[in-house]
C-alpha cells in the first residue's frame, strides 16, 4: 500500500486517474507462508467472516479477460445477489457521459505495490436465488444483467462473444471481514479466497477519496508494518487468479 517503485511518469499517471476516479482502493496480498500470523496479528476472527461465492463469465480461452473484460455474479450471505460488468484499464474522462452519470456506474483505481489500474463497473442487483438458478441452467446468463449492463459488454466485449454463451467459471468460496483497528481508525477489508486444490490469496484493503490516496496509504502502511504484516510479497490480483484456475481445470 505506497507509491513506492513508480517512476515519476508512472506517479503522474496514478493523480491523473484518480482525480477522475470515485474512489481508490489500495490492496496488499499476503504471501501464503505470513497468512496464519497476519490473521492473528491482526484478531482476525473466521466465525465473524461474510460468506460468498463468486462466478465468473467468460470463453474457455479468456477472451474477456484478454480483451480487458470481466464478468462476474455474486451471492453473497444475507443479501441479494449482484452482478457486474468490469472494464480495465479505463481513462475516466474517456468514458461516454451517458455511462459515466450512470447509477450503477462505479470508477475506481486499484493501486497495490509496484502498481495500480482503473477500472469501470457497471453493477446491478438480482434476486436472492438468480445465480443459484443461472448456474443450475434455469435461467438464461444474460438475464443476470440489466439492460445497461449489456449496453457495456457489447460496446467493450470482443465481436461475436454473446453473454448467453460465455462458460461458468467458478464459482469460488470467499469469505469477508470487515475490521476498523484501534490504531488505525479506519475500516480495513480482509478477504480470503480458497480455491479447491487448498491454496489461498488474502487480500487487506481499504478504501479512500482520491485526495486521500498517499495520507491513508502511508497511514496504512505503517499500521501494517507495526503490526508484523509481511509488505513486500508478490502481488496477485483474486479475479486473474481465480480465471487462471477455472479456465485450466474447468470441471474443478
């Protein structure tokens, strides 16, 4: 969670972005071998964790993905489920006006150690059981996304990909806390994701205004650091793992 290995180009792109972004959220994966320690440094506790499951759309060969493209749907524990439409890398002020004033419409940087990408989501909710239903074949894909939400797959997807004909990759069991430390007053995400050959990724994140962006990254690196958190592991992203793994062993 810093700006630290970015050239100064790389520093102004990052400013550039995020002034025409909603918000910044800055991530660290923590290297499998420090999971266990970090979670106890921290007072992680699993049995206070939110459950989900999380699909993911695309070809056999990840042509969404290649083409910047990720579409995923959702349930998640005590709530309806939802369902996006990503697009990454975006420039902001890029974006068609009509998509960017958008309810459902979110623009976002992602920045983690060494790196950063913005991302536009357009989001909608469903039903309780719409992706149950979808994913036993009950319900046709693209019924799992609104009118504008098709809009923006067709006007980014690859030519001649339809939603309906996109494989089911996943879905994945994730498990959320929500943790708001003493020391560090504000709210700090952890996820987990468990993929089904038992290997992991735990994510910490934490959100922020963009004019925020190097205050709480620094605040939150030093909280991490003070806390015993292992900061200069490889970075992974879940969605590229998780697509990775389904698209090598889709019967997993």
């Amino acid at each position: 969670m810093t700006a630290a290995g970015l050239s100064d180009g790389q520093l102004q792109e990052l400013l550039q972005l995020a002034a025409g972004s909603d918000s910044v959220e800055l991530k660290l994966t923590v290297p499998e071998g420090h999971q266990r320690s970090t979670i106890m440094a921290l007072g992680m506790d699993p049995l206070a964790a939110q459950i989900r499951l999380v699909a993911f759309l695309d070809t056999p060969a990840l042509d969404l993905n290649h083409a910047g493209v990720v579409v995923r749907a959702r349930r998640v524990q005590g709530r309806e489920d939802d369902s996006v439409v990503k697009l990454r890398p975006v420039v902001p002020d890029e974006l068609p006006a009509e998509q960017r004033r958008s309810p459902g419409m979110v623009v976002e940087v992602d920045a983690m150690p060494g790196g950063y990408v913005c991302s536009a989501s357009m989001k909608g909710r469903l039903g309780t059981d719409d992706v149950t239903r979808a994913m036993k074949g009950e319900k046709a894909i693209r019924k799992l996304f609104s009118k504008q939400q098709r809009a923006f797959y067709e006007a980014h997807a690859p030519a001649g990909i339809e939603l309906d004909e996109l494989t089911l990759l996943g879905p994945i069991f994730v498990l959320k806390l929500n943790l708001t430390p003493a020391t560090l007053r504000r709210k700090l995400i952890a996820e987990m994701w468990l993929y089904p050959d038992g290997s992991r990724i735990l994510e910490l994140s934490t959100k922020c205004a963009p004019k925020e962006m190097f205050q709480v990254a620094m605040e939150t690196r030093a909280f991490l650091n003070a806390s015993g958190v292992e900061l200069s592991g490889e970075q992974q992203t879940k969605t590229a793992a998780a697509l990775r793994y389904f698209a090598a062993k889709p019967d997993a």
